[in-house]
C-alpha cells in the first residue's frame, strides 16, 4: 500500500512539473502558426494587387529602414508573378526557436509555398522568412525576405535580406 502511495505522489508530480511545458510548446505552436497564415495570406494579397507598399510594410523595420535594393526588389518580384495567384499549398515550415521560464524570446520561421500556380497557369514556388520574437533585436521582427522561384523560365528573385547575430545585413542567394 505504500508503494502505491509513492507512485501515484510520483506520478502526480511529474504530471504537474510538465504541464507549464505543455502550455508553453501548444502556445508557441498556435502563435507560429497564425503567424505564418497571416504572412502567407498577406504576402499573397499583395502580389494579387500588385501592392508593392502594402508588401514592403510586412517588412522588418531594420530591413525597410537599412536595406537601398528593397523597392527595386520588390518591384522586380512584382514583375515576376505573371497573373493572380489562384492556388498554392503550403508544403513545410521550419523554425528556429529559444524559449525560457514561459517566454519565446527568439523564433525565426521560414515557410515555404509550393505549386503557387497563377489564372495564366504559370507555377512558382515562394520561400519567405521571418522572425516572430527577437529579443536581441526587436527591430528585426517581421519579414526578412521573399524567394520568388519561377518554374517555368527556370529564374529565381530574392526580395529583402538577412540579417546576421550582429545585426547586419547579409546578401542571400
């Protein structure tokens, strides 16, 4: 009997130690992922329009305010996309996360678009990054870059950049 007693104390502490873990995992998977529907959504909304200011607003504050190529680029992606986008499916998403006493004080995610297919039947593919929480760098949080892949001309457009530890931009591919 009281071996029962120890094990089902045991067992009842553990379920109480981990449920703060289980609440912190579910709500950062529920933030990440209204998150991405709002990027993937607005991103798309953009394109659409042709809303090349509406697309540069998604854009981090030290990116919009330290990056020269972003209109040109933006522009350029812009150009890329021939007609509305009709269809897509958003096939993966990975992230990159720190998490500490309840708190995400660091979550980078890029997703990525797949069979984004437009009312002129041309295909691309479309790559995005952004960061959710940056603590270090609150400035940055937001959309870092668009990778616009062409399927059918074979052509690649990055819109945006990185941005390293440092805080600097870096050139992507």
């Amino acid at each position: 009997m009281r071996r029962e007693v120890k094990l089902s104390t045991i067992y009842i502490r553990i379920v109480i130690i981990c449920i703060p873990f289980v609440f912190l995992f579910t709500s950062y998977s529920f933030s990440k992922s209204r998150a991405i529907a709002k990027y993937e959504k607005a991103i798309v909304r953009c394109f659409n329009k042709n809303d090349a200011a509406g697309l540069k607003a998604l854009f981090c504050d030290e990116l919009s305010s330290k990056y020269e190529h972003l209109n040109g680029e933006i522009l350029a992606g812009m150009d890329l996309i021939k007609g509305k986008i009709v269809h897509y499916k958003r096939t993966s998403n990975r992230d990159s996360a720190a998490k500490a006493g309840g708190h995400v004080y660091y979550a980078y995610i890029t997703p990525m678009l797949e069979n984004v297919v437009t009312d002129t039947g041309d295909e691309y593919t479309i790559n995005f990054g952004f960061y959710l929480a940056n603590d270090k760098m609150p400035s940055t949080v937001g959309l870092l870059f668009i990778q616009i892949i062409d399927k059918d001309h074979n052509s690649l457009i990055t819109i945006g950049s990185g941005i390293d530890a440092n805080g600097e931009l870096r050139r992507l591919i």
